[in-house]
C-alpha cells in the first residue's frame, strides 16, 4: 500500500540556519511522482517541486534544494539560510501512475524560523 | 495567471444542514480534485472527476456528493451535517498526465 512519513512534526531554527525536512515513501508502482508543498499560515497549498520516479537528479532552485534516493525511498528537502518567511506546515506527497494520480500526502512537517 | 477559485471561503452551517462548496478549475485543466483536510492533519482525498466523469472516489461520506459541470466548475454538495464535517475544503485541478495539482485557497467549513 501506499504511504508518505514526515517523522518530524515540528522543526523550530533560527533565521538564517540550513534545515533538512525528512520524507519517506512506500509504493508497489514503478513509476510514480513526488511533490513537496508548502502551506503558510494563511492556508493555501503551495506548489514546490514535482519528480518522478525515474529521475534522481537533485534539484536546487534558490535556496531550496531536494535530494531523490530511490535506494532508501526517501524525499528530502533542505532550506538554505532560512528566512522567517519560510515559517509554514510543509507535505510531502505520493502520486502514482497507475490510478487517477490522487496524491497521498504526509502529515505534514510545521517549520517555524525564529527572528 | 488564472488560478484555482473557491467559494465561499468561509462558511458556517448547523448541524444536520446541508452545504455546497464551488469550484471553479484553471482554464484546460482536465481533472478536479476534492480534499479534506481536518484541523491539524493532511489533506486527504475525496472524489475526483476527469472530464466531467467520475474518475475515482477516497473516504468520501455518503452524505457527500459531488459533480463536474460542462465548464468544468465542480461542486461538492455535504448533506446532514456533522460537527466532524468542520474541515478546510480543497479543489485543484491538474491538466494531463502533467500531474501537477494547483490548489484553490480552500473553503473552510465550520459546523455549529
């Protein structure tokens, strides 16, 4: 069966420190997709970053970055220098190929960067 | 850009009423999607359509119904409200198999 873990519930950093949120999947499919999203205490989801199965390359963009292991299953996001702006809950998010690409989500990490 | 609209934002309803959320998908989006999310969880899945189909259903109460129109708005209908009903309510839509989900800001739903 399919499954997203964020382990970590909350992460408290002080501004400009580096922080890695972790994320774990679990899937039967081959191919499937990863996202990670952003949710301000405003309440919107925001859309961070998208890859599939078959690409593992990292990816960076600003001062985030993303780090695709298909050997340990794991999504993990790093936040560089981290800005009081980046105080949000973060999902990481499972969709597979084979269905309707519902996304099963994670519980959620709630990151708050401190001035 | 256009992004994904909700209405309402905010509604409040009494127990045993009955609700309707909107939404309105990104112009060319094929597939709307309906989520839960409780206070304090993830979001989770409810129904989806695909071209005004039906196209796949998650823990969605019987009380809940959905449909897409022939432009593409959709709009979830709850029936015999419930205090657990109280819930942050999200469409997104995607286009293909693109796969990205865009979100609306969500309705949030309070059952008195």
């Amino acid at each position: 069966a399919q499954k997203v873990t964020q382990a970590q519930t909350e992460i408290s950093v002080v501004e400009k420190e580096d922080v890695t949120l972790d994320c774990v999947y679990e899937t039967r499919d081959t191919t499937y997709y990863l996202f990670w999203y952003k949710q301000p205490p405003s309440g919107e989801l925001v859309f961070l970053i998208r890859r599939n199965s078959f690409d593992e390359q990292n990816e960076i963009s600003g001062r985030y970055s993303w780090n695709f292991q298909k050997s340990t299953s794991s999504f993990n996001f790093t936040i560089t220098a981290s800005q009081v702006v980046d105080s949000a809950v973060y999902f990481c998010a499972l969709s597979e190929n084979s269905g309707t690409y519902k996304y099963i989500f994670g519980t959620g990490t709630r990151l708050k960067v401190l001035a | 850009a256009a992004g994904v609209i909700q209405s309402p934002r905010h509604l409040i309803k009494e127990k045993r009423e009955t609700a309707t959320l909107k939404c309105y998908p990104i112009p060319r989006h094929d597939t709307v999607y309906w989520y839960q999310q409780g206070p304090g969880q993830d979001p989770q899945f409810l129904i989806s359509f695909y071209e005004k189909m039906q196209s796949d259903k998650g823990s969605i109460p019987d009380r809940f119904s959905a449909q897409q129109f022939s432009d593409y708005h959709s709009e979830l209908n709850m029936s015999s409200l419930e205090l657990g009903d109280s819930a942050l309510y999200f469409c997104a839509s995607s286009l293909g198999d693109i796969n990205i989900q865009y979100f609306g800001a969500g309705t949030r739903l309070s059952v008195l």
